[in-house]
C-alpha cells in the first residue's frame, strides 16, 4: 500500500493585517498575488525566473518590533511575520527607485505614469540619454534563454554602462523572430530594436519570416 504524501505545512503570516497562508515555496508576491493584494513590480513574469533587479516589488517585513525592506519576489515568508506593502519606508524606497528610473529611462510612458502615482514627476539623477526607453529590467534576456531556448540577446557591459545587446553586437541569426521578447517587455522598448537584434529575416530565409 503506497503511503499517503503529506500535505506541506502552510505557512501564516499577515499582509497589511491580514491573515494569509502560503506553501514553504511560495514567496511573499506569488502569496499577495493570490489573495488579490497588489504589489506593483517591472521586472517579475510568471514566466521567468525572479531575480529581483528593480526593486519596485519591496515591502516591510517585521517581526519581533524589528522591520526590514525586501524584494518580495525573491522572499519567502516566516511563520508570524507581518508584511506591509505600502508603509512609509515601503513608499520611500518606491520613490526613489522610481527616481533613478526616470533618469535611466526617461522616454518611457509606462515608467512616467507609473512614477506619477506615486507622486514622483521629476529625477535627482542625471540624465545620459533623453530618448531612452529602455529599462534594462532582462526580462527580454530571460524569456529568450529560458523559454525560447535560444541566446539571441545577451546585455554588454555593467553597472550604468549596462546595455542590452546581441553577441558580439552583431544580428544574431539564433533569433526565430517569434517576439517573445517584445510580448514581455514593460515599456515597450523592443519592439524598435527587434530588426537590430534579428537582422532582416527575408535575407536570411529567402521569406519574410523564420522558420
């Protein structure tokens, strides 16, 4: 008789005062996503591995009268803990997240708007490039590795110098033009730099497409 598998322990704890559970592998966003609390992110897809590069799905989690900031994309839960997502120190670091993304990005819409909800209509920081729209979050990267199975985009360089380009910076014939990576971009970016990443298609398949 195959024994019965038993059920993993469900994990409580509380978002904005209220009571939550969530499995052990469950992190603190995929459990406020599925009790319906938002936590705005850019950079997180279901799709995707999480790996927390912008920072804009933080919250406070305190236990003990003692409180941390944390991307909520890559945390798991404690049992107990209480979890905020729009405490004042939550927002401080939202506002200025979103400040150094008006600088980097400063021709996105999307970053614009987002940023003017949270009160946040001007930058600190310098600007380099006043039609930049492209927010550098590698959810392209990522969607094309993991879910295309091919390496077509790649980012050069790091830091502030960090720019999303293709191997050796040449057309890449890997890309099969599908435009999973213009489908997940947030602000819309790729969709003017996929000829560049992919080379004229025609050419390459004596068609106007891949295959």
């Amino acid at each position: 008789m195959t024994p019965k598998k038993k059920k993993p322990k469900m994990i409580k704890f509380t978002i904005n005062g209220r009571q939550v559970q969530a499995k052990p592998e469950w992190t603190i966003l995929e459990t406020a996503r599925l009790n319906h609390i938002h936590i705005p992110t850019l950079c997180f897809h279901p799709a995707i591995t999480p790996w927390g590069s912008c920072r804009l799905c933080v919250v406070e989690m305190r236990s003990e009268k003692q409180g941390k900031i944390i991307p909520s994309c890559l945390s798991l839960p404690e049992p107990e803990v209480e979890v905020f997502t729009e405490s004042e120190r939550v927002q401080n670091v939202r506002r200025w997240v979103l400040e150094m993304l008006l600088a980097e990005c400063p021709a996105s819409r999307e970053i614009k708007d987002l940023a003017a909800r949270y009160g946040v209509t001007s930058t600190r920081f310098g600007i380099t490039d006043p039609k930049e729209d492209c927010l550098r979050c590698g959810r392209c990267v990522a969607v094309c590795h993991e879910v295309v199975g091919v390496q077509a985009l790649t980012f050069g360089s790091r830091g502030v110098k960090k720019q999303l380009e293709t191997p050796y910076r040449i057309p890449n014939s890997a890309c099969i033009g599908c435009g999973c990576c213009v489908s997940v971009c947030p602000t819309g970016a790729l969709q003017n730099r996929l000829d560049t990443v992919r080379g004229d298609l025609s050419r390459r398949t004596g068609h106007g497409f891949a295959h």
